[in-house]
C-alpha cells in the first residue's frame, strides 16, 4: 500500500511539474510574441514590404525576401508535391506487404525527423556541386523538396489508410479497376488530409534556415532573381542578417519581418485546419 501511495504521488508531482512547466513555456511565449509585435508594428507599412534590403535601417526593407520567398515554395511545391503524393499513393495501394516493404516504411519515417542541417549538406553535396546548379534558388527549392517529401508520403498514407474500406469494395462491385478506384474515391475521401499534411510540411519548409544557408542563400541579396540561378534570400535570412546588427534599427526591421513571416505562417496552417474540417464533414 505504502509503495502504491508513493506512486500516485510521485504521478501527481510529475503532472504539476508538467503542468508548471507547459504554462511557464506558454507565458515566455505569449511575453515573446507580445514584444515582437509592440516593436515590429511600427515598422511595418508598403514601404518596408516593397523596399530593397539597405546598409541603412531606416530604408531597408523586405521585398527581395519575399519574392524569393514565395519563388522559393512554388519551385518546392512544384518539385515535392507531385513526387510525395504518388510515392504515397504506390505505397499504400500497390506495395505487397514484405520485408522490403517495412523496412522502406520504417526509413521513411525516420527520415521525417532528420534534423534540417542534413539536408542541407546532401544539398549541397548534390545540387550545389554534383549537378553544378551553385547557390541558386533552384538548389534551394530542391533541398527542401527532400526536406518535406517524407513528411508528404507519411501524411498521404495516413490519409489514405483513413479511407472506410467499405467504399472501396463497393467501388470494386461496381466494376470499377484499381486506378478508377483510387482516383474516383480514395483521393477525393482523402484529399483534405493530404492537403494537411502539404500544407503543414510548406509550414516546416518556410521557416528553415540551416539548410539554405549550407546551399549558398544569401543574407544580403540587393535585387530580386529573375531565373532558376540567381542568387536568392529568403525572410528567415533576411531576419539572421538584421538581429546580428548592432543597429537599432536592424533590431525593428527584423521585429518586422517575423510579424510577416508568421502572419504568412499562420494564415497556411488556417488553411490547412479549414480544409481538413471540410473534408470531415463531408464523410460524415
């Protein structure tokens, strides 16, 4: 009895500690974030979001970082989703269960929580230097394809699994091949998880640093790139270069260009929550 009762309590010293600990974590956050947006706000308006990056604070902006940004997901969208979706599709639906097939699924997995920095030396021994493409934004845009592709086969697996088998077997009876049934069925009652899991691994990819640094990203990009080779920035490197300046000024700006990077963070896991409710509903 006496060791059943210091147990429990010993449980319950475990859960207030995790308790204390999870509200201290939150409260650090909420102090962290209030401060940004009471220093960030005020630097915020069209000019800084359409001004060239400047050795000056007071006229420096953010635009250069945002088109390769933007130029930066849609090459990764364009490379990942394509490749991602269909190794899930094969996976799930067209692998026989063997040996082979568990050991793939476990390093897949695995590969899911490699730490970025790795990608980012595969990229740069890959890209950068095998296939000659230099710090360009398409080195970038290819190493973080390999970054989110096993987060997008294990999201679309999951999803698929999620499908009722009963709506297979009656798309079967109904005369329906594999492929009609995939297309016509699995896809459309899994495309809102799927679309999650994109969403959520674009989430990952945008925040990232580490890697692009290893593959050539700039800090400082006075012009915004015009093809697949130039040389590119992107916000969180934007946001590196200016808290390691002892100005002021940089100090704001970089307060600045956080707010926008997690408004452009937050609005994709708004869209990510949205679609996947909708898509629940339906099944319902």
């Amino acid at each position: 009895m006496n060791n059943l009762r210091k147990n429990k309590l010993k449980d319950q010293a475990f859960k207030i500690l995790g308790v204390l600990f999870t509200m201290f974590g939150i409260l650090m956050l909420v102090i962290l974030i209030y401060n940004i947006f009471k220093i960030g706000l005020t630097r915020i308006n069209w000019s800084f979001l359409t001004s060239l990056p400047s050795r000056k604070p007071e006229s420096a902006g953010i635009y250069t970082a945002i088109i390769g940004t933007l130029d930066l997901m849609l090459l990764t969208i364009i490379f990942a989703i394509p490749i991602g979706v269909g190794a899930g599709i094969y996976l799930e639906e067209y692998t026989k269960k063997s040996k082979w097939s568990s050991l793939l699924e476990i390093n897949i997995s695995n590969l899911a929580g490699v730490p970025s920095i790795i990608y980012g030396l595969l990229g740069l021994g890959v890209f950068v230097r095998f296939f000659g493409f230099g710090g360009s934004i398409l080195s970038g845009a290819l190493t973080l394809s390999l970054l989110i592709l096993p987060i997008i086969i294990v999201a679309t697996r999951e999803a698929i699994k999620a499908v009722p088998s009963s709506l297979k077997e009656a798309s079967f009876a109904l005369g329906a091949s594999k492929w009609q049934t995939i297309s016509n069925v699995v896809l459309p009652s899994s495309f809102g998880g799927i679309l999650t899991g994109i969403i959520l691994s674009l989430s990952r990819a945008i925040g990232e640093t580490a890697p692009l640094i290893v593959v050539g990203a700039m800090a400082y990009v006075p012009f915004v790139p015009k093809s697949l080779f130039d040389t590119f920035s992107v916000l969180p490197m934007q946001i590196f270069n200016w808290t390691t300046r002892p100005q002021q000024g940089f100090a704001i700006a970089a307060s600045g260009a956080i707010i926008i990077l997690l408004l452009i963070t937050f609005i994709m896991n708004g869209i990510a929550v949205y679609f996947r409710n909708k898509w629940q509903k339906k099944l319902q």
